[in-house]
C-alpha cells in the first residue's frame, strides 16, 4: 500500500489547478481512498538517457534550442523533463506524460516543458519550434484524462503548458451572460469568478471540475446543464497559428473602437465570410489562447432518478427517450448509467464485491445491487428539469407518465435517497455546481487509470442496441466490467464506455488496448464513430471517418500542410499528421499486433 501525503494537495487560490479550500475535504477523502489502492512506488527511477530527445533533433541541438527558449521566456519557464515520472493522481498530476499509461509510461514523454505568460510568449515559442523544427504540444491545464492527459504524441515533443501562467478569466459581462478565459482557467476558477460578481449565472461543469474551460470546450467535451455541448457554446476564439500569426475569430475579427476588443465577440459566434473556429477543435492548426463562452441565467431545477429493472427493455427505454429529448422535455444532457456505476460510485474497489478478477457476473452485481439504495436494476437514468416549479412540475408529469411504461421503472427524488449517495452530486453536476465525486469509480481496480471509448450513436433503440451489443460482448471477450454511461444530447448520445485498468498489471493494459482497438473496428464496420479519443487510437478513430477515400483526412492533411508546412504543432493530433511526418511509420493503426495477442481466460489471466 503507497503511503499518501494529504497536505499536498493544491488549493486554488495557490495554484491554478488547485481545488477550492471548500473542496479540500473530498480531495483528501478520495485521495486516500484512491493510495489505499495502489502499489506502484511513486515513481520508478528511469532507464534511458533523458529528457528524450525530439525526433530528428541531436543532443547538442536541443541543448542549444533549449537555451534559446530560456532567453526568450526566462530560466524559470522552461523545464527539463529529467526527473523520474510521477503518475500522481487528478489533482496532483503530471504535464510530462500520460498520468493512465496504457503502454509503457515512457513512452509518451515529453523532452520538457515550457510556460508562457502571454499570447506574445505564445508566438514567440511557435516561432522557436519553425526554427529549430521541434514538435510543440500544446495543453491547456493536462487534464484531459482517459484521452491521453497531458501526453505529445511524438516522444519528445516540447509541451506547451498554456495555463500555469495564463490563467485568468479575463471578462464577465453578468449583464449579457458571457464570460472570455485563459487556458488555465479550471471550472472551479470560473464558478467562484463568477460567484464573486453576485450575478446569478452557470457555468455548464463536466462531471469532474478540475479541468480547463478552454481545453475542454475545445476538444469538444460535455457538461450537463442546458448549455451542456461546450463548443456549441462557445463564443470567439483568440489563436496563435504555426507560423506565429495571431487571428481572432467570429466578431473579434473586426477590431472595437479605438483598438478596444469587439463588444459582440463574446455575442455572435460567425465573422464576415466562412466560420473557422471548428477547425481549430480537436486539431493541431493552432494554440487557442483566449476563449469567449456563454453562461447560463440560473433558474429553478429539479433532479430525479429513474431505474429501470430489467436488461432487456433498454431499447425501450431508449424510444421513450427520443421524443423526451427532441421535445425538451428533457431539459438537459441526462445521463443513463448502468447499475455496475452504482456500485463502482461508491468509491469501494471491485474486491469488495467480489473475488473474481473475470467482469462481475450478473448475478453478483444484481446480490449486492439489492441491498443498496437503488435496489436490483440493470440501468439508472439521471435527469433533471428546469423553469419555475409549475413548469418542472408539468414536465415531470409527462417524464414519469413515458417512463412508467417500462415496467418495474421507479421514479426517485434526490430527498428520497440517503445523503452519500451519488444523486446528490447529480443535482450539482446539473446545476452548475463543480464536484468531484465521479472520481470515485476509479478505485474500481486497483492502481486505476481509465480509457473512455466513446461513440456516437442516435437515440434510437435499434441503433443504440448495436453499440451495447458490441460494448458488452468485446468487454466480456477481453475481461474488463462494463460501465457504460450514455450522455444523451437530444437525437444522438455519448456513449461512454469506460475501461477500468490496473497500471501495475501489464496483461490488464494489453487487454484495454485490445479491447478499444476491437470495439473501434467493430464500431466502425457497423457505421458509428467515436467522437472523441485517446491519442493513441487517433489513428485509427481518424481513419474510420475514411468517406470517398479519406476526403475528410485528405482535406485536414491540406489545411494542415498549409498552416503548418514545418509540421511543428502536435503533429498525429486526430490522426492529422504534417508533411514531415506523414507516411514514415508514426501512425499507428488497427493491424497492429492487439489482434494476435492472446486473450485472457475467464478468470481474466493471461495464458
Ligand atoms: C464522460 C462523458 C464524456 C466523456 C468522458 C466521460 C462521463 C463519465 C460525454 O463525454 O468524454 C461518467
């Protein structure tokens, strides 16, 4: 068992990615929970010569590179990626690498790491990279956990830590409900920002807070309040291109009166002419340093549960959400969980419930779902509506009528369940509140680190069986529990499947990888797509989207070389790679060797 320091923990108001002190109480508890859990030491000392060097770059190159950087950004804001890696956990966490290796740990390292403080810094590293033809990865905060953290894809590649100093939220205009941050600035950070103000606003929050506006909403990630699709509501985009050209999009475009910042760039979301900010979501086309979004005006909402009992009226539960959602009756992005998360949300690993390492049979999950406050259920809906209360009132009406169709279906308020269960952080997630709380499933193994696969699928039951049907026999195939969380937009869903693994069992990551490669391929050849994914499968995800042989990766691959004819800006980000790099062996894809590696027994050992 690793020993765990809880004073270690950052605070927001002394780090930018740290936890508000209101907070601090649960980061201790989960932190402990999650060290009773491990047996990894901290970090193990490294076996090769570091910092890794970039590709093609020699020693003496980089080290004169390096000490150009300093001069430009100053000693203190570049550093060596020279020390042992360190995992840590979410709030104490790593920019040199992927904090949930799924491979060796080193080998998605970084050479180092440099910090700007300002856009000007930006450019001037961008200029930097052309001269000395260094890969730079840029993160905003690194949290992008189970699609990669704070990991380059190419080894060695210089991260640009956007947020350690630039971390401010620069405007609220409470009156017109907008807000304009940094990349540093974390859902914490904007939640009290805006609370300071005393203008009653949300802030959409994902299910965990610690992570980067900007970041997030630009690779497109999801919250769960009516203003839940993150780009969608975005508003303008500051960008620093691979050439070190700086370009404002929408309405900044046009410069405000005497040189001030456009008043509508945070109000209309389209310039004169074609719209670019999409292609500067999940792409390596440019550094995205300033980002406008939209808040939310609080209103009256009310959060409840439905659970359905039996396994095979998922469709049906499905076809009863599909008119909910396109209606808004549905106000907002519900989740639909199954009952594995209900047991793993406690925070309790899976050897509390069972000895076994093979995925939890059915009938041990239903022996211990029983006794817990959800009772026996296969999936547990978590919805929520919003207006004042005759609105929600009437709308409820209409949610309990459809769903009382299915049977068994009960209908749960959050004051109806006792105060540790996870409703409570539901109501929340879904109204504007940051949590913490979903980091509570990762104790589910031991070391845990997690893989999201991700696909789209409409909502439709026949549609959506297809991606279930695939998610749980491949899940079973390769040993791994199946928590699956579908986040449900109106006429598609976010299908989440999540892969649970122990870093300190080689086997259990051979069997992830296998696992995502298989469900991608699958998942493909029936017609559906992951939305989002690690770097490691970008690959692979990016060429499933092969329509008219590639035309999409062939028209990214023109926009790329056009912006980038050096291939220095996170080259194999989406699958998108530069030039330099295209053709020569860096991009991995599904022929590779998951497909003869053995698979595990029953008992989920390896032969
Ligand atoms: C979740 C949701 C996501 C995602 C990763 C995780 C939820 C986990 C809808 O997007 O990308 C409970």
């Amino acid at each position: 068992m690793a020993s765990v320091d809880l004073t270690s923990i950052p605070l927001l108001d002394k780090k930018h990615s740290g936890v508000p002190s209101d907070y601090l109480e649960q980061a201790k508890g989960s932190k402990a929970r999650l060290y009773s859990n491990k047996t990894l030491p901290a970090s193990v000392p490294r076996d090769e010569e570091v910092p890794v060097l970039p590709p093609d770059v020699t020693r003496e190159i980089f080290d004169a590179a390096i000490a150009e950087l300093k001069r430009k950004l100053g000693e203190e804001n570049v550093e060596l990626n020279d020390k042992p890696l360190v995992d840590g956990w979410y709030l104490e966490h790593p920019n040199t690498h992927d904090a949930f290796h799924v491979v060796p740990q080193s080998d998605l390292v970084s050479s180092a790491t440099v910090y700007p403080g300002s856009t000007d810094e930006v450019v001037q590293i961008v200029r930097w990279a052309n001269d000395y033809l260094i890969p730079i990865y840029p993160i905003s905060m690194g949290r992008n956990l189970g699609y990669g953290g704070a990991a380059p894809r190419v080894r060695g590649s210089v991260v640009v830590d956007l947020g350690r100093r630039m971390n401010k939220v620069l405007k609220i205009d409470g009156s017109n409900a907008t807000c304009m941050v940094e990349p540093g600035v974390s859902y914490f950070k904007l939640h009290e920002e805006v609370q300071k103000t005393g203008y009653d606003l949300w802030v959409d929050v994902p299910d965990v807070a610690g992570g980067s506006v900007l970041g997030n909403a630009i690779d497109r990630g999801v919250g769960y309040t009516p203003y839940g699709d993150h780009f969608t509501n975005h508003c303008g985009l500051e960008v620093v291109l691979p050439s070190g050209e700086v370009l404002r999009t929408g309405m900044g475009a046009l410069p405000g009166k005497d040189g001030a910042d456009n008043p509508s760039w945070q109000a209309f979301q389209n310039p004169y002419g074609p719209t670019p900010d999409g292609i500067f979501s999940q792409s390596n086309f440019g550094i995205v340093t300033k980002m406008g979004m939209w808040l939310m005006p609080a209103t009256g909402h009310q959060s409840y549960m439905i659970t359905f009992p039996r396994d095979d009226d998922f469709e049906q539960i499905i076809e009863i959400i599909r008119p909910l959602a396109l209606n808004r009756i549905l106000g907002n992005i519900p989740q639909l969980r199954s009952v594995i998360q209900e047991l793993a949300v406690t925070g309790k690993p899976k050897s509390f419930f069972y000895d076994g390492k093979d995925p939890m049979p059915r009938e041990v999950v239903r022996s211990h779902a029983k006794n817990m406050p959800c009772g026996d259920i296969s999936w547990a809906f978590y919805g929520t509506v919003y207006g004042n209360k005759e609105t929600r009132d009437m709308q409820l009406e209409i949610i309990k009528r459809e769903f009382g169709k299915v049977a068994g279906a009960r209908f749960i308020l959050p004051e109806e369940m006792p105060p540790e269960h996870y409703i409570h952080s539901r109501v929340n997630v879904c109204s504007g509140t940051p949590e913490l709380r979903e980091l509570d499933w990762l104790n589910w193994q031991p070391n845990a680190a997690h893989l999201f696969f991700a696909p789209i699928t409409p909502t439709r039951g026949e549609d959506a069986r297809v991606i279930h049907e695939i998610v749980s026999r491949l899940h079973k195939k390769w040993g791994f529990d199946n928590f699956s969380t579908l986040c449900i937009a109106g006429r598609e869903m976010h299908w989440i499947a999540n892969i649970v693994y122990d870093r300190a069992d080689e086997d259990s990551k051979r069997r992830a990888v296998g696992l995502m490669r298989e469900m991608i391929e699958e998942a493909a050849k029936n017609g559906f797509g992951e939305y989002r994914t690690h770097l490691l499968f970008a690959d692979q995800v990016a060429r499933t989207y092969g329509w008219n042989n590639q035309a999409l990766m062939r028209f990214n691959e023109t926009i790329k070389d056009a912006l980038d004819p050096n291939g220095i800006l996170a080259p194999g980000r989406a699958g998108i790679w530069p030039r330099r790099f295209r053709g020569k062996g860096w991009e991995i894809l599904e022929e590779d060797e998951w497909r003869n590696s053995s698979l595990p027994k029953v008992d989920g050992s390896s032969k």
